[in-house]
C-alpha cells in the first residue's frame, strides 16, 4: 500500500497493461516487481499572461485602423477529472520539464489571446460584460465548436474567445480551463480617454467644487446678510426703544413741569391768599386803628369844646384877652405893617371918638379872637388844671404855660 498525498494523482500500471488511477488522499495498491506506479500533481496552475497585438478597428471609410493594445491576464488551468484526460495529462504535458510545462501553457494561452484580440474592436476589449451570443463571433468552425460547448456566462469577451479557443488544444494537453481573468487592458487611445477622462472628471470635480464653494459662499453671504438684517433690525429695534424712552422722558418731564407749575401757581396762590388776607387783616386792623383814633380825637375834641365852653362860660372873654397879649409879639408888626399900607378913611359915625384906625384895630382884634377859639377847638390849645382844654402836643410844639393862665386866673379874681 502506497500513501497518496493530498493534490496528488498516483498512476500504477500493471503487467497486463491496466492501468489504475488513485487521487489523495489516500491509499495506492501496489505490488513491487508486478506494478509500477507514479505520481502527478492535480492542483490548479496559475498562469500570467501579457497579451500585445492590434484590434480589428476600421475607420469611417471601412478601412484597417487597428489599435495596439496590451491585455494583462491571469490563467488557472488544472488536470481533467476524466481517466483519459489523467492520462493523456501524464503522457503530454507532465512527462515534460517544469519550464517546457509553464512555457507551453503560457505559449498557447497568449497566442489565443492574440487571436481573439485580432477580432475585437478597441471598444469591446473595454467592454465589462458579454454583449453578443457565441454564435455571432466571427470564428473558424472549430473555435466556435469549441466555444459552444463552454457555458456562455456573463464574463469579458476576451475571456469568452480565449476560453472557447484554448478549451480543444488543453485537452489534447489533458487539462480544463478553470478561470480566466483580465486584468487590465492597455492603449493608448485607453490612456488618452483615461486622461481626458480624468481631466474631464477633475474638470467636473473644479465645477463642483466651484459650485460648492459658491454655493458655500453663498450660503456664508446669506447667513451674513440675515445676520446683518437681525442687527439692522436689533439697531432700529435699540433706537425705538431709545425714541420710546425719550419720549417716556419728554412726557415725564413736561409732567414734572406741569406739576411745578402747578405747585408753583399753588404756592402762589397760597401766597398770594395769604397776603391778601395779611393785607385784609392789617386793613381792617388799620381801620380799626383809625377808627379808635378817630373815636378818640372825637372824644377829646368834645372834651375840649365842653372844656373850652366851660372856661369861656367861666371867665368871659378874659381867657382870649390873655391869648391875644401873649401872641402881642408876633402879630403886632404884621398888624402895624396892614395898617401903614391900609387906606384908611377917617370916618366918625359913632361918635365915639377913636375913628377908622379904632374901627380896623378891632376888626383885627376880632379875627384874632375866632382863630383863637377856632384853635382852642382844634385841641391846639389848652387850659390848666382848673377850667383848662386838654391839647394833645402836635409837631413837637409846647403846650401854653399854665403860669400865664394861673396870673389871667387870679387878676381875674
């Protein structure tokens, strides 16, 4: 028994010419000296593959206008699972070095490759999934075949053609393709696409961000604007406020104004009651003044009329004869002055003898005496004690000496 490895094929072939094939992991059977066995691997194969030819591009007029192009791709192949395929497997392509083994496959891969990128256009090998029917390639009777016998999946065309076109030649090999894989396609025309392409998308990347920056600016602009407009409307908001206040002060004021004119005109008033009724009060004060002096000046002025009657009643016409010696002195010489300057007519009609200066000096003597008494009444004269008029003194003026009154008294006696 011979132990089999796993991702292992152990091949024994026996004297009769059978052959017998065993996968690992497991068990062989094997009989030194009868059998003989070997052993091929059975895991996949992993290919690079680096594909440069031209496209089948025509241009408008239908003439040649191929594109060179390169195709990076990877191939995994591995071993049939059929006996035959082991076989042919063993005899065809593991019988041959490491190196001849990569460089066969690698070999037809890419020379299929080729082929197929002879019959796509430039813009097919860009094209992400299959688009046409199997049946609609333009492929020699056994490619097709091949082709068909390959499910049709969703997958690159290139990798359609290469399948379909190597599928007959690796089972002559005794292998199956098991993936392919484009990695990239590379042109120039691709290269120039991709930059106007990138330009194009930086372009529209600048207009974006162009119209996100405007848009941001604008956005900035209106929430300063609405800023502004708040503080426009803060500002007018502060000044009605301030005119309101000011007015409130103004009506304040003009109020206070009017309460101090009020309280001014009260108190003027009250003032003005007040001296009015001072004024009433030292009026009718006064007038009760006056009207007590009057009262009483009357009083005296009677008292001394009856004083004056009682003394004339009393002592006769002495009390004038005594005044008139002592105003003598002064009114002589006005006397004697009216009589030098009179014209004097000396008339005797009485008989009496003392003519018309006689009759003048007693005119004079008899005005004399009514001012006298007229004086006596007026209180500016008084009497003494004894039958005297009481004179209240006026002007500083002295009353009459009570001497002279007291001598008339008693010559008159």
């Amino acid at each position: 028994m011979t132990q089999v490895e796993a991702g292992t094929i152990r091949m024994v072939s026996q004297l009769n010419g059978h052959t017998a094939i065993y996968k690992g992991p497991g068990k062989a059977i094997e009989v030194p000296l009868f059998t003989t066995g070997t052993t091929i691997p059975s895991k996949a194969i992993n290919i690079d593959l680096d594909i440069a030819d031209q496209t089948a591009d025509v241009d408008q007029n239908g003439a040649p206008k191929p594109i060179k192009v390169r195709v990076l791709a990877s191939a995994i192949v591995s071993v049939g699972d059929s006996n035959e395929m082991i076989t042919t497997a063993a005899n065809k392509f593991f019988a041959k070095p490491q190196s001849e083994q990569t460089a066969t496959l690698s070999d037809l891969l890419t020379s299929t490759g080729r082929r197929a990128v002879n019959l796509l256009n430039h813009d097919e090998l860009f094209s992400a999934k299959a688009q046409r029917s199997v049946a609609s390639l333009p492929l020699d009777p056994s490619t097709a075949h091949a082709m068909a016998s390959v499910p049709v999946e969703e997958d690159d065309r290139l990798a359609l053609i290469i399948k379909g076109a190597c599928s007959r030649e690796l089972q002559d090999l005794g292998l199956v393709f098991n993936s392919l894989n484009i990695k990239e396609v590379q042109s120039e025309v691709a290269e120039a696409r991709r930059r106007q392409s990138a330009v194009e998308a930086k372009a529209n990347a600048d207009i974006v961000s162009a119209d996100q920056e405007r848009r941001a600016r604008e956005a900035q602009l209106g929430a300063e604007q609405a800023i502004n407009d708040k503080q426009r409307d803060l500002e007018q908001r502060r000044a009605q406020n301030a005119a309101t206040v000011a007015e409130a002060e103004a009506k304040k004021q003009e109020a206070l104004a009017i309460q101090r004119e009020a309280e001014l005109k009260a108190t003027q008033l009250a003032q003005a009651h007040a001296d009015a009724a001072r004024v009433r009060v030292q009026a009718e004060a006064a007038a009760d003044a006056e009207a007590v002096k009057v009262r009483t000046m009357g009083l005296a002025q009677a008292d001394a009329i009856r004083a004056v009657n009682d003394a004339i009643r009393e002592g006769g016409d002495a009390y004038l004869a005594l005044k008139q010696i002592e105003m003598l002195p002064m009114i002589a010489p006005a006397i004697a002055s009216a009589l030098a300057q009179a014209k004097l007519i000396n008339i005797s009609g009485a008989g009496d003898g003392r003519g018309a200066a006689g009759g003048a000096t007693d005119q004079i003597t008899g005005v004399i005496q009514t001012l006298l008494a007229t004086q006596l009444v007026s209180g500016q004269l008084r009497l003494n004690d004894n039958n005297q008029v009481p004179q209240p003194a006026t002007n500083g003026a002295a009353p009459p000496e009570p001497a002279a009154a007291d001598a008339f008294g008693a010559k008159r006696r």
